[in-house]
C-alpha cells in the first residue's frame, strides 16, 4: 500500500465524525445514514484518486472541500418531501388512506415474485425451441395452428415440444409455494 492510501486510511480513521458533524451541520434535516453515504461517497473518490496517482497537496483539505461541494450537490439535487399525514385535495382524505391498498396482501405479493423468479430461471434452463413454443402457447397466447404457420413447423411437433417443456417445469417448480 502507498503511503498516500494509509495518510487517507488514518484520515478517515481520525476524522469520520468530523466529516458527519460538518455535514449535519450544514444540512440540518438530513438523516443519519444519508450523511454517511455523502462522506462515504467522498472519501470513495478520494481513495480512486490517491490510488491512481493523482497529486493531492492536502488531503484533509481537499476531503473538506469534496464534502463541501457533494452537500451542495446534495442541497442542489434535494426533493421537495410531501407528508403523507396532508389531506388530499380532491377527497379530502390523507394520503396514506388514498394510497394504502386495504386488499393487498403482502404475502401473496412475495410469493407471486418468487413464482416469477423461479418460472423465469426454469424457463431459461429449457432448449431454445422448447421455451418459444411455451413462451408464444402461455404468454403470448398464439394458438398451435398459428405458430405452425407462422414457423413452418408440423403443429405435432410444436405440441411435442410443448409437452416437454411442461414437464420440466413442473419438476423444476413442484417445491415453489
């Protein structure tokens, strides 16, 4: 390691809740963990910059004025934040009432992503001509007549492939949900 990267090392060591002060300073509402990520960010791009072998006369100077600058970027780039206590103005309810889905189930909701993931990577694992015939009968909803047609294949073949796909993915999903 470069004698510059352990001057930083110990400068971070030293100086990381000086960092966080002066940026909670400047930035009053800012949470705890958005502080850190502007200090962690800087001392990133210092760390790239010191191990590249850019020159940096003062790195505890130019550390200040890199968090200096990432909070204005910060204070630049801040949206306007809406509480979601705020009536809404066209039913006059609060915003978590018109936005909260009293029939969602979370649950299901998990399940159903899983099932997806999981439908997805069996999905990859079948032949090419297995998963197009699966993919266009069950997604895209073409009839067999259709797809013999449109790929010049014997529709008994297409249902033969169909066929085999099926049966490998229920194999590989008979253990999701």
């Amino acid at each position: 390691m470069y004698e510059r990267e352990k001057d930083l090392i110990e400068l971070v060591f030293n100086e990381r809740d000086n960092f966080l002060r002066y940026v909670r300073r400047k930035i009053t509402d800012i949470s705890d963990m958005d502080a850190e990520d502007i200090v962690a960010d800087v001392v990133f791009n210092i760390y790239n910059k010191v191990s590249i072998g850019h020159h940096i006369e003062s790195i505890l100077a130019y550390a200040y004025g890199s968090v200096r600058n990432r909070i204005i970027d910060h204070l630049r780039l801040s949206r306007v934040l809406i509480s979601l206590d705020k009536l809404d103005d066209s039913s006059g309810r609060a915003l978590t009432d018109v936005i909260a889905d009293p029939n969602a189930n979370i649950e299901v909701q998990l399940l159903n992503d899983e099932m997806k993931q999981q439908l997805y990577l069996a999905l990859m694992e079948l032949d090419t001509k297995q998963r197009a015939v699966w993919v266009a009968t069950e997604i895209e909803r073409y009839t067999f007549k259709e797809l013999s047609a449109k790929w010049g294949e014997p529709i008994g073949t297409l249902l033969s492939r169909k066929s085999r796909a099926a049966k490998i993915l229920k194999m590989r999903l008979k253990d999701v949900r």
